[in-house]
C-alpha cells in the first residue's frame, strides 16, 4: 500500500492540530460550543442504522458515507482490531466508503491498512484514546487520514479513520460522538458475541429465533442432531426451522410460545404453557436415523423495556430414553402378573423404604389401596419375631449376605399365620435394596408338625416293640446276677442254720461278689432306660462306635447266646470317634442286631453266626453287622429301607425299622447299605463321617 508516515506531528491548522492529539473531549467542553444541527441529525441517523444492522456491509458503508459527508471526508473506513494467537494485532476491515469524484482519493490506501502501518508510538496515542494522523499517498497528492480509536468495553477493538478531512472544532465533536455511537454498537456485537459462543457451547441443541420468527442461532448441537448447519438456517424465517425436523415449513412450539395456535399446540403430545414457557414432547420424523421423540422447552425472551424480542428453544433426544421407559413398563407388568399369579407376596426396600409391592403382600398384610411403608411391614410382623426380622434386614443391607431364608410370624384376618421369606440382596437406583419373596407356610407346617409328631410316635413304638422282642433277653441279663446273689446270700443263711462258724474273708468275698451283681444290674436297667429315651433332636456329640456296640450287647449279648447264635466281634482298638448320638447309634445297631437274630431264628442252620466289625478309611468310621442266614432277595433288596416294607409275620415286624434307621444315619451325615454277604446271609454295612 501506499502509506507515507508522517515525519513530523501532522500538519494541521494550530488549534485543529492540538485538538487531535488531545484525548477525547469532555462532555462540558462540548456543551459549552453551538452546532450545527444537522449534525444532531445525521449523528440519530447513524445511531438508528446501527442499532438496526449488525453486520450487514451495506447499511455499514452508508453510516461512513454520512460520517464522511459530515466531516467533509474524501472516505472513511471502520477496522476492527483484534489480538493474534502470538500476542500482536491485526486490523480488519468492517467498512469503509470513498468518494467517487474526489480529485485524490485515498484508494486502496485507506483499506489496506496494515497494524504495522501504525508505529509503535503512534499505537500508545491510540492506546491512551488520542487520536493520531496517518498520511495516505492518494493518486494526485497525500492525503491524512485521522484515526480515531474506539473503546468498546473499555478495550482498544476499533479505529475509525475519516481521510482528507477538514477538521473544525465542530467536526471534531461531531467525530468523537460518532465514535462513541460505534463503541456502543461494537460493545452491542461482543455481546451478542458472546452470548452465539456460549450457545454454541451449550450441549444441548439450542436455537433461537427473533420476535419476526427468523432463526438468530442455531448452535452446534443442533447441528449435529439435525444434520443442518447453522449458515443454511441462521437468517431464515417464515417457518423454515419446521424442514429440518418435520421436512416442511410449519410451526415449531418456538414459534408457537410467541403466537400461540390451538390446532398446531394439539400436535404436540403433552404440550404444558406456564407463564414464559412449553414443556412438551414432539415426534419429529425428518430427523436423521429414522425420526425422533424429543422432549422440548421454549421460553419467550424479553428485552430491558420488557419488549418480546424472540424465544429459545431447547430439545432433548427421549426416543431411547422412550423405549426404555416401555420395555421397563412391559417387563414390570410382566414381573407383576408372574407375581401375581405365583400367589407370593413380593416387594423390594431400600434402607428408606418400600419401593416396590405386590398385590398379594397387601392382601397378606391385610392393607389395600395405600401406600405400604417399612414401618408397616414391621408393625406387621409377630413382636417376637420383629427383632430377628429386622436384624436380617441390616445383614443383607450392610452386604454380609447375598441372600437369606427365613421364617416368621404375623397377624392375618385377626389369625397368627407363617411365612417364610426369601431375602436376596439387589441393586436398585445404584442403592443396595433387598427383594424379598413371601409364602404363606402356615398349612404346610401344620401338615409337617403333624407328620413328625407321627414319625415320633412310630419311632417310638418301634422302639418299644424292640424293647418288646428284647423282654426275654433282659430278664436273662437280670436273672443271672440275681441267681448269683440268691446263691450267696442263700449259702450265708444256710450256714447260720447249721451253725457254722463264719469266716470273715468269706463274709467279705461274698459281700463283694452281690455288690458286683448289682453293679451290673444297674447298667443292664440304665441301657435299657437309655434305649427306651426320647431324644431325637438332641445335639449331636463325639461318640465312640464300639462303646455303642458294646452298650447294645450288654443288653442283647445273652438273648443272642440263648437264641444259639455265636457272636464275633472285630473291633478296631482306637477308632476315631464320630458325630453321633450314643443312644441313636445304639438304636441303630440294636435295630441291625436283631433283625439279624430274627433271620437266623428262622433259618435252618446249626452254626448261625453274626459278625460286628468297625474300622476307618477314608475319613469315615464303619460298623458292619453281618449275619449267614438266608439273605435278602433281590427284588426285596430295594424295598427294605421303604417306610412299612417287612416279610415279617404280624406282630413280629413293623417294617420300620430299616427306615427309622437310615433316617438317623442320614442326621449323622452318614449312609446305610445292604447286600448279601458270601456266607449266605445278609450284610448291612452303616459308614459316618469323622467326628474331627
Ligand atoms: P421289620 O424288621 O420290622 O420287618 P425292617 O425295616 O427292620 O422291618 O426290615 C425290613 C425287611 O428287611 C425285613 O422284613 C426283612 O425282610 C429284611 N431284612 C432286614 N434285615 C435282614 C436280615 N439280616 N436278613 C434278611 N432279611 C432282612
């Protein structure tokens, strides 16, 4: 470009030359001075066009064309000055007008100004709000171009320049007012700046129209949903926002918050107006993939003067959000009517409370058509079963279970009732919450108290009728101590009859011997006391095997002699004790015993033989009975641990012996097997785990 720097301060007549360098006037000064009013004029003209225009080039250039008209300007031009990423500055022309006819106009001078046309001096003047002359070479002679800064926001941003000026004190006025309307109107453009950064920014597709419905931003979100970039809308209006979301013109609910329209608001699902603002919900099929559900918001905007100025208008995708909202809504009430139909009462708390029930828990509960609170559901429960309740609750809730069974019980129709209760940890809102399944147990415990009161007493005349088929073996197991006393005390007598001298050893010896019958009188009662006990349910302890099978011979060991039965033993010396219930073992081997002694009475054998063997392998201890009757029969076999299943004659079997037995074995955690030995008889081989 052709720009001539000034050597010297520019000049200018005396008084215009110091006016220019000096900073702008003060208000006062101005006041004091007559003008023309036609410079108030075009200084409202000016001010009436910028506040119309933003950028619009044309409406900008006739404001220079009245600035230079007024000052008496060859031309003028409009710069922004704006900061680099490197720190320095550049000049940018908004606008600038030269005049046609003018002898020299500056040309292209005036609007290639570069920020290093400026020296460093010159730009502290500016700086300091003086202005400065710059000389342009125009095409017959220089030409001085007086630049004016422009402070919008307190910030060097503007420079006017008028060239070839005659600056009168008049002109110079009228020039610093110019330059004040222009900082009011760039301060207006950083604003509205600012506010397209921050609606840019914003996630949310955003746009905004004005009070004559043309799109004034439309920011990148939008963009993005759409498909539609902001130049091809920002600046549209007659209904033009409609296309990118429902492929034609028609009203948006942007356009409707301003001038509301019945028949379009029925459209629109869910469209609320409070005061400023819709909520709605919108179908919008032109929208990329397919269409979408989207959740809208308006609001009108107003200016200072509460003046309606225009509405912004925000959208959120819901289609997934939707679908989700009905699948969930599907698999509730699909989880509902299974739950329904299951006839259990369900409902899931969090710490705070019920989040969930189902019908049957109301009609379990008793309550109907109200909201079921936890405090509720604990008033509910039986006072004595409350705290247990309750203590399950906080273990699933602090996570030291993931799910529990329990038992409790509760008022129902004016009747205590059970339940039981399956409680399983789960999440619900990102919370720890508990699901918890409730089943009216009442007539099943009834039916089981029943069975089991039955199972006791058939235990237990099982066990009477044991003691039954054992009378003759126990009256042998007294009588043989008794007959011994009887022979002592009887030989003493006899002596004294005769009148013999007594001895005192053989005073002493005999005294021994019937303390020693009676001694073993007093375990025959005790076993046999023991035996007929009920106990089951105690607390299992650690007991040796063959103590058992010792204490059961004690009390059947004759019967079997008698019965011409040989007994022989094979007990493991130190063998491991186990888990048990003495008096259940015996129970057990009394049971093995005596079937065995029944199987060989009916057998034709001279040698009838049993065997009693223990031992360990394995971690567990076996007891073995074994006898050489008969045998069991094959398809017999599988049927003798079934409950009532005997080949006895009435009176001699209950056929529940083999069933009791095996039931208690199984509390033992242990096992009971038959089969055939290879003597001929049978073999009933009972295994239990280790006791440690
Ligand atoms: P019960 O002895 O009252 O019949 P159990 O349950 O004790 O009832 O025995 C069921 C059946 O098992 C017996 O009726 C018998 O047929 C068979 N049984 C049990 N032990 C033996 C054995 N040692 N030898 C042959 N058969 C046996």
């Amino acid at each position: 470009m052709e720009l001539l720097k000034p050597e010297k301060t520019p000049s200018l007549p005396d008084t215009v030359g110091e006016r220019v360098r000096s900073a702008r006037p003060c208000g006062s000064d101005r006041h004091t001075r007559e003008h023309d009013p036609a410079f108030f004029r075009v200084l409202g003209e000016i001010a009436q066009i910028l506040n119309q225009s933003s950028h619009e080039q044309d409406q900008l250039n006739k404001v220079l064309s009245l600035v230079a008209g007024a000052t008496c300007s060859q031309g003028a031009a409009l710069y922004k000055k704006s900061l680099t990423n490197g720190g320095g500055c550049r000049l940018e022309l908004m606008a600038n007008w030269l005049e046609q006819h003018s002898h020299s106009p500056p040309s292209a001078c005036l609007v290639g100004l570069q920020s290093t046309d400026i020296s460093p001096s010159q730009w502290k003047r500016l700086e300091q709000g003086e202005s400065t002359t710059l000389c342009f070479q125009g095409r017959e002679a220089r030409v001085e171009g007086l630049v004016t800064p422009l402070f919008p926001d307190n910030q060097l941003s503007g420079l006017l320049i008028p060239a070839g000026m005659q600056p009168t004190p008049a002109t110079m006025d009228f020039l610093w007012s110019v330059a004040r309307v222009f900082e009011l109107w760039m301060g207006k453009l950083n604003l509205e700046k600012r506010l397209t950064d921050v609606i840019n920014f914003a996630p949310t597709p955003t746009f905004v129209m004005n009070a004559d419905e043309v799109i004034t931003d439309w920011n990148r979100a939008t963009e993005e949903m759409t498909g539609w970039k902001a130049e091809r809308i920002v600046g549209k209006g007659n209904y033009e926002n409609g296309i990118p979301f429902y492929d034609e013109r028609r009203p948006t609910v942007s356009n409707l918050i301003m001038y509301p329209d019945k028949l379009w608001e029925s459209t629109y699902p869910e469209f609320q107006r409070a005061g400023d603002e819709i909520h709605s919900i919108a179908y919008c099929p032109a929208l990329p993939g397919g269409g979408a559900f989207l959740s809208c918001k308006t609001m009108k905007l107003y200016d200072t003067g509460n003046r309606l100025v225009g509405a912004i208008h925000t959208v959120r995708d819901i289609t997934l959000e939707r679908e989700m909202k009905k699948s969930l809504h599907r698999s509730e009430s699909m989880y509902r009517a299974i739950s329904d139909f299951a006839s259990v009462g369900i409902m899931v708390f969090d710490g705070a409370g019920i989040v969930y029930y189902n019908e049957r828990l109301a009609t379990f509960m008793g309550i109907h058509e109200q909201e079921i609170s936890l405090t509720d559901f604990l008033d509910w429960i039986h006072s004595e079963d409350r705290m247990q309740i309750e203590t399950h609750v906080n273990a699933l809730l602090q996570g030291h279970h993931a799910n529990l069974r329990f038992e409790f019980r509760a008022a129902h129709k004016c009747c205590l009732r059970s339940y039981r209760a399956l409680a399983q940890l789960m999440e619900y809102d990102d919370r720890p919450a508990i699901h918890l399944i409730l089943d009216d147990v009442t007539e099943q415990k009834e039916v089981a108290r029943k069975a089991r009161l039955n199972e006791l007493r058939l235990y237990h005349e099982d066990r009477l009728i044991a003691l039954g088929a054992m009378a003759a073996g126990i009256a042998h197991e007294l009588n043989q101590p008794l007959n011994t006393i009887r022979v002592v005390t009887d030989g003493f007598l006899y002596g004294r009859e005769q009148c013999w001298e007594l001895v005192p050893e053989e005073l002493f010896d005999g005294l021994a011997m019937v303390s020693r019958q009676i001694e073993r009188m007093t375990k025959v009662i005790q076993n046999i006391r023991n035996f007929a006990r009920e106990d089951r349910g105690a607390a299992l302890e650690e007991v040796n095997a063959n103590r058992a099978i010792e204490n059961t011979f004690s009390m059947i060991g004759h019967q079997l002699e008698a019965h011409g039965i040989r007994v022989e033993k094979d007990l493991t010396v130190g063998l491991p004790p186990i888990k048990a219930n003495l008096n259940r073992l015996e129970q057990v081997i009394m049971n093995l015993v005596v079937n065995a002694r029944q199987a060989l009475d009916a057998c034709q054998r001279t040698d009838k033989r049993l065997w009693i063997k223990t031992g360990s392998n394995n971690g567990s201890v076996y007891i073995e009975v074994s006898d050489n009757a008969t045998g069991i029969p094959d398809d017999c076999l599988i049927k003798i641990f079934d409950p009532f299943f005997t080949t006895k004659e009435v009176g001699m079997g209950t056929g529940l012996g083999l069933s009791i037995s095996q039931s208690i074995v199984a509390e033992f955690k242990g096992r009971i097997e038959a089969f055939n030995n290879d003597r001929g008889g049978a073999s009933f081989l009972v295994t239990v785990p280790r006791g440690m």
